[in-house]
C-alpha cells in the first residue's frame, strides 16, 4: 500500500513536470523550473525507500530524500520571495545555498560518521515495509531549524504581501499560502504521527499543481514581457542586439527583412569592419554611444520610413551591449509631413495677408501725410523726398554699421519719414498757407506740428504689433525739429537726449527744405545747401552723421536733379 502511494506521486510529479515543459517560458524564474526539477528525484527516492531490502539500499534511498528537503525548500521560499516582489541580496541567497549545500553534505556522510545520523543505524522491515531505526545528531537539529526558517519567511513574506504589496496578484499569493500550508502540514504531520506513510510527496505534488496554476498567468502579470512577446508575435517590429564590443548578438527576420544588410552579420563577430551595416547600424550605435539623449533615427525602404529606436540592453540588471527596436513609423511621417506642407501654405497665405494689411496701412498713413502737405505752401512731393532723401542716407549709415544698428531699423526710419510733418493737421490753414514770414505768434503756433504730431502718429499706431516702428515714428514726428545743441523745438533736447531716428530725419527734412522751391522762397543750389547742412554739424546736426552725409551727397545730388522741386 505504501509503495502504490509513493509510486502513484511520483507518476503524478511527472506528469505535472512534463505539463511544465510545455507551458515553459523563458522569462519564467529559474527557481521553478528547479522545482519541477527536482520534486520528482524527491519523490523517487521515497520510491526506492519504499522498496529497499538492504541497510545500503535504505540509505541511498535517504539521501535522494533529503534533497527535497535541503534544497526544495529554499527553492520554494526564494519563489515566494520573487512572486512577491520581495528582493533578496544576492550574498542572502549565497547564505542560504551554503547552509542547504552544508547541510546535505551531512547527509551524504550518513553511514560513515554520526554528524547527521548517530551509529549505529539499524535496518528492519515490519510487514515488508523498510524502516532505519537511528538516532540524530548535530547536523540533523541545523536540518530541522533550516527547514523551519524556510517555511516560516516563506509566510511572512506571504503575509507582508497580502498586506502591503497591492501591485502582487492576490490570486498567486493565495496558492503560495495553500502551498506552504500543505507543506508544512505535510512534513510536521509525519513527525508527529510516525506513520509508515510520508505525506510530503504528497505536500510536493499539490506545490506543483500551484506553481502549474500560478505560471498559467504569471507572463500575463508580468507586463514588460507581456508586451515584448506580443510584438514578436506580430512580426511588424524589428530587434537588433549588439554588445558593447559592437560584437552582434542577433536580430528577428522582421529586422533582417527590412535591413537586408544584417543578413551578412555573422553571430559574436564585430561589425565596426563591416562596410554595409557602416550608414545604419555603425553610425547609429556611435551617435547615441556618444549621445545617449539622441536614440531616435529614422531608415527609409521602399517607400517607408521605419523609426529606429536605440536602449542599453539589459540582462537581468546587468547592461550588456545596446538593443535596436525597429517600427514602421511611415504615417506618422506622413501625417507630419502633411502638417508641416499645410503650416507652410498657412504661414505664406498669413505672410502674404500681413504684407497686404502693412501695404493697406503704408499706403493709408502716406494718404494722410499726402492730405496735410496739400494744406502746406509748398510745392508738394516733400514727405516723398524726405523719405527718399532718409533713405539714401541710411544706405551709407548701413555701410559702416553705424552704431549697431539694423537693418529693420533703417526700414522703420524711411518707412516712418512720411509722418514727420502728420501734427500740421492740427494748424490753422491761416498760418499754415501763409505766404509771407509768420509773427512770434504764428511761429509759436506753427511750432506745435511736432507735438500734435506724436498725439496723432501714437493713436494711429498703438494698436498695431510692431512696437519698433510706433516708437520710431512717434519719434520722428515728434522731435526731428530738436537741434543737437538744444536750442530746437518742442522740448528743447540736446545731443544723444534727442533719438537717433529724429536726428536723422533732420538733415534729410532740412536738406530737402532748402533744394526745393517755396512760395516764400527760392531754392538754393546743392552746393550752398550741401555747405549749410555741414555748417550746422555740431549744432544744428549730429557730428558724427558728418560723414555719412558727405558719402550720401552724390546721390543726393544725383536724386533732386532728376525730379522737378
């Protein structure tokens, strides 16, 4: 009856250990695997036990017993410490497998000394059953208290977990309790009872059936594997791995299909020598080796464009070499580069909208200044000229970098020049169509076109966005009247007080001023215009603008001679 017993659980511990075979998977812990290793040699040897008719015999068949108990046990408590996310050091580990192998090399010294079984060990059978009669020693107390220890943090750790790990499946920490209750049932039961029959092939094979249990889901717990092997099974994703040594480790076919070149990589060879790995592969390993943040490439084939992702390759927790995940990212390109031409129309249909708003708001501010030079006494043209006339002498400001200042600046000024003289809107037509010289009265009068002007150009521009061009303009209406020894008009600033636009705008004003044909005046010629404006450098004008004048006075010359003033 014994025999049937222990023959029937080591049938049953096969069967379940070939049912693992086919449900393995290689990211399953080690630990198990061990288990249904290793129950089966357990259950055997109380097989043989069962059926040994000889002292040897007996003995032999002890020592395959008590691998189940020097080592299964540990095994099962470092399982129940990995299903529950309770991580062990290594030199813990390497502590326990010392006291197991210390262990059961007491065991195997049985019969030949009285560290683990005292002599003298008695061999006798009771109805055809085989039994030792002997008496323990030192070794076989370590025995008992380690396969204590092993239960009891095996439930702790079970305990722990039900308590306080949430991110452990209930449902696994359940079969872990019921396996090492039974277990500890099972092996305190035989002490107790001294029955012939040993329940601990039994405690073994319900183990088995909870590991069969917990395994049937584990890689489904387990989500980075999970997903890993999801995407191998859709064959769209590509692996590349490659050690530090740049020594390839292998990749799928969906890799080698889409680089063709990894078919000519040979297994554990370099490929830093290898010529047609050296655009993709080579050159994406040495940018993100020397550049860990830059791990995205792209790789285009046949009219996709795969997305070439690179991470350190890890081996448990070790970092081994670099992993290359490949994904066809082409609608994504697509839609991006959809995005990109649509941003581009939309960026020149608003660029060609704003250009037809700033012309729409030019040719508007020039319509106004047109509208109030129409009220002058001059012979008109003049905001034209002065513009034109800013503009000459900005080239040449232009060409010595004058200042620092740019380019944009020297468009705001000419663009801004129209609106000088925008305040005369503001005087009386009496004095501003005046033929004659104006009385201290009248002068006073016509004196506040510059402020008045600033009022009018600030309200015009002070919802428009650009805020260089309002200041500038607001500027030049309001102070290019101001001399630069402070005796101008109409707050009377002096030198760089008086902004560098309005200085400007001046000598271009005054020049023109004085070429053209007034009805209370004739115009003088370029000459005596020319030595006036450089009479007035220091005073009237800025010095430094001297220069820049002189340069410009050619094309000056060259302008106003072309067109009737």
């Amino acid at each position: 009856m014994v025999t049937i017993f222990y023959t029937i659980m080591l049938a049953f511990s096969l069967v379940l250990s070939i049912a693992y075979i086919f449900l393995w998977r290689k990211h399953f812990d080690v630990h198990i695997t061990l288990v249904y290793a290793l129950i089966p040699v357990a259950n055997l040897g109380y097989l043989l036990y069962s059926k040994a008719e000889s002292y040897e015999a007996a003995l032999m068949a002890q020592k395959i017993i008590y691998i189940g108990g020097c080592y299964l046990l540990l095994i099962i408590m470092l399982i129940v410490f990995s299903l529950c996310h309770i991580k062990l050091h290594s030199l813990v580990k390497v502590g326990f497998m010392t006291l197991s192998t210390l262990v059961y090399i007491s065991v195997l010294s049985i019969g030949n000394s009285e560290i683990f079984y005292k002599k003298p060990i008695i061999f006798y059978t009771v109805n055809g059953i085989p039994n030792l009669d002997k008496k323990y020693g030192f070794m076989h107390t370590v025995f008992t208290t380690m396969v204590i220890g092993y239960f009891a943090l095996g439930l702790i750790a079970i305990i722990y977990s039900l308590i306080k790990k949430n991110q452990v499946s209930r449902r696994n920490i359940y079969f872990l309790f019921i396996s090492e209750a039974v277990s500890i049932f099972a092996y305190f039961l035989g002490k107790i009872t001294n029955s012939n029959v040993d329940l601990v092939p039994l405690s073994y094979v319900c183990a088995q059936l909870m590991y069969l249990l917990i395994i049937n889901r584990i890689s489904l717990y387990d989500v980075t594997d999970a997903a890993i092997d999801s995407m191998v099974q859709e064959g769209d994703k590509g692996f590349v791995s490659v050690d530090f040594k740049y020594r390839y480790l292998g990749s799928n076919h969906t890799a080698r299909e889409i680089i063709p070149s990894l078919k000519d990589l040979t297994v554990d060879k370099s490929i830093k020598n290898n010529d047609t790995v050296k655009d993709t592969l080579i050159r994406w390993l040495d940018v993100f080796r020397s550049d860990n943040s830059r791990s995205q490439f792209y790789y285009e084939k046949d009219d996709k464009i795969y997305l070439i992702s690179i991470s350190f390759l890890f081996d448990g927790h070790k970092n081994r070499g670099y992993h290359l995940f490949i994904t066809d990212d082409t609608q994504n390109q697509q839609y991006i580069k959809l995005i990109d031409t649509f941003n581009d129309e939309l960026i020149h249909e608003v660029q060609e909208k704003t250009a037809q708003i700033l012309e729409m708001h030019d040719k508007m501010i020039l319509a106004m200044a047109t509208l109030v030079e129409s009220r002058d006494n001059s012979t008109g043209g003049h905001i034209k000229r002065t513009s034109t006339a800013v503009r000459i002498l900005t080239d040449e400001m232009k060409k010595d970098h004058f200042m620092g200042l740019t380019d944009q600046f020297y468009r705001n000024v000419t663009k801004a020049a129209p609106m000088h003289d925008l305040g005369k809107i503001a005087v009386d037509d009496a004095i501003l169509r005046k033929p004659g010289k104006l009385t201290d009265e009248e002068y006073a009068v016509m004196k506040s076109h510059a402020a008045e002007g600033a009022k009018i150009v600030h309200e015009i521009l002070k919802d428009t966005e650009d805020n260089d061009f309002h200041l500038i303009a607001e500027n030049v209406a309001h102070y290019h009247h101001e001399r630069y020894d402070g005796s101008g008009y109409p707050d009377g600033l002096k030198g760089d007080n008086i902004p560098i636009e309005a200085r400007i705008t001046a000598i271009a004003d005054v020049y023109d001023v004085l070429v053209s044909k007034r009805v209370y005046k004739e115009k003088v010629s370029f000459s005596e215009a020319s030595q006036i404006i450089l009479n007035g450098m220091g005073t009237q004008f800025d010095k430094r603008l001297e220069p820049y004048f002189v340069k410009a006075r050619p094309k000056l010359e060259e302008y106003y001679s072309s067109i009737e003033c």
